[in-house]
C-alpha cells in the first residue's frame, strides 16, 4: 500500500474575499502576498518539505470568520494561496514548491468556509496518485477533406497548379 504524503497547517486569519482583493493597489496587493508567504512559513515551521513536490495533489482550504462569503468568492479567495504552493519561477518568486502546479489536470481545491472565531484558515495540501479529467475528453472528430472551392481552382490554375 502506497503512503500518501500530506502537509497542513493554519493561518491566524481568513483569507480576503475577491471585493477586499479587487479593490486594493497593486503594490498593495504584493504587499500581501509577502505577508501571506511569511506567514506560511511561520505556520508550517521547520518541518519536512515535501521532496520532491507533490505530482496531483488536492488542496483544501477552509476559511474560518464570522461572515460567510459567495462560492465564487470563497474559492477566488484562495487563489493567492494556490499560486504560492507553485515552484519558484522567475514570475513567481515567492514560490515555495509544495505541488508541481496548480493546473486541474494536476490540482484539486476543496474551498470550505465555517461560521467562528477567532477568524483563521486551515490549509491541508494531500498527495494523489491520479486526478480524473475534469470534463470528458472526447476523440477529436475527423471529418473527410473537403473539395476544394471553385475560387481556390481558379487561383490555383493562375499559379500554374494544375
């Protein structure tokens, strides 16, 4: 039996909602996203990290506050978290390498969100051996070629094309 890797931790506040997100300077928004990266690794302390980063994963994040948030709005909120879960790269600096990435063929989030206080968030990132597709996939349709247009004959007996 294969053992799943897993890392969780908390954060001592909720999430912004997208309007709080939306709303503020991009600087400002940077700003945050600095601190959110701190206080990840303040959280998480001087643990193992996982090595190599999860291949699939599923993310959950459960927002803890006195005020319920819209669905769009819960799972908007955690998109900051998600993208610093991501390896480093030179367009995301503060990547700390948790997952491979976040795309859905490869990550799954559960955004949760409970009524109490004090207001905090509980992250849980899981190893997953495989993702099913988040749609169908389908065989491409192959359809015969088409004939050619008379204006595409003419054009071609022009250029000397038979």
């Amino acid at each position: 039996m294969t053992d799943f890797r897993r890392v969780e931790f908390r954060l001592p506040f909720a999430l912004p909602s997208l309007n709080v997100s939306l709303r503020q300077h991009w600087a400002e928004r940077s700003k945050d996203q600095k601190m959110l990266h701190a206080e990840i690794l303040a959280a998480f302390g001087p643990r193992y990290w996982p090595r190599p980063p999860f291949e699939n994963a599923r993310v959950t994040v459960t927002r803890i506050s006195a005020r319920t948030l819209d669905i769009d709005n819960l799972v908007a909120s955690s998109k900051g978290l998600c993208d610093l879960f991501k390896p480093r790269t030179e367009s995301n600096p503060l990547g700390m390498g948790f997952m491979v990435d976040d795309t859905p063929s490869r990550c799954t989030l559960v955004a949760q969100q409970e009524i109490g206080h004090p207001a905090e968030t509980r992250v849980v990132i899981e190893e997953l051996i495989y993702i099913p597709p988040v749609w169908p996939r389908r065989k491409p349709r192959r359809y015969p070629p088409k004939a050619a247009s008379k204006a595409a004959i003419r054009i071609g007996r022009k250029l000397g094309r038979p």
